[in-house]
C-alpha cells in the first residue's frame, strides 16, 4: 500500500462527497490487446454505484462488452503548497482523489437508465430538473453501471 494511503486516507463521508463534486473522470476499460484505454467521462455515484452515459457505439463500449472489468479515477487539485525555501523539488499538492476498481455493464433496464440520467441532469443542469426527458434520448443513450469492488480515496494538504 502507498504511504500516503496509509497516513492519509479518506473517510466514507469525504469520499462520498468528493465523488458527488467532482464534475468529470477517467474511465480505464481494457483494449482488446490487453492495453488500457482511458476515457473521461462525466458520472454520477448513486447507491455505491458509478454510472456513466454517453453513445451507445464506440471502443469504451465494445471493450465493456469483451471485458467488464475496469477502473474509474476522479481527482481534485486544490492548489499548490510551494516550499518556503523556493526548493522547487520540495512543491506539493493539496488534493482530494478516489480510485475504483469494479465490474461495468451496460444497463438496460428502462427505469434504471432513466434514474441514472435523471441523477445526471441533477448534477450537471439542476436547473432543467423539471423538464421530463424525452423517452427516445432514454432508449437512445448508452448507460454504463459500474459495480464498485474496491473504492479507495486519499488527501493532502
């Protein structure tokens, strides 16, 4: 384990409100050569799950299908801490940071897709919350469900 994990961990509260803040992360899905592929995404975390939507064609998809597992990162820099003594080596980072690990699948389910992009619209444009979302962008739109295995977060400051 990394030191910092170790000294510097986040707790469940923390965690659960990084990953309701942060507006965008990186979803690592394995290529079929066994390369990773990164994508990011915006996302929302509902019921210690991680749902994502988008297109529902493209190599994020079809490397979902070969192979559930992926990996999911969120990150937040907050500033910089500069060394007093202007060593530039000796500059940090106060930050905020969750890795996942877990099992994604498409979903396809109605009611849950609509929930999932109901809970993007409350996140992203809280002001359109009242609008309904029209039936055919539900069916159109690719949701992914990401099943957290693992979920690990750190800090510095």
């Amino acid at each position: 384990m990394q030191y910092r994990m170790k000294t510097h961990p986040l707790s469940e509260e923390k965690l659960n409100d990084l990953l309701s803040r942060v507006q965008t992360g990186s979803l690592a899905t394995l290529n079929e050569d066994g390369t990773p592929y990164n994508t990011p995404v915006h996302f929302v975390y509902v019921n210690e799950c991680i749902y994502v939507h988008g297109l529902p064609k493209g190599q994020k998809i079809d490397n979902i299908i070969r192979d559930s597992k992926v990996g999911f990162t969120v990150y937040e820099m907050q500033e910089l801490l500069l060394d007093e003594n202007g060593k530039p080596c000796d500059t940090n980072t106060k930050y905020e940071s969750a890795i996942a690990t877990g099992r994604a699948a498409l979903v396809g389910d109605l009611e849950e897709k609509r929930m999932a992009l109901q809970k993007v619209v409350e996140k992203y444009t809280p002001q359109l919350v009242h609008v309904p979302l029209p039936e055919n962008m539900v069916r159109g739109t690719a949701v992914i469900r990401i099943t957290v295995v693992e979920l690990t977060g750190k800090y510095y400051e």
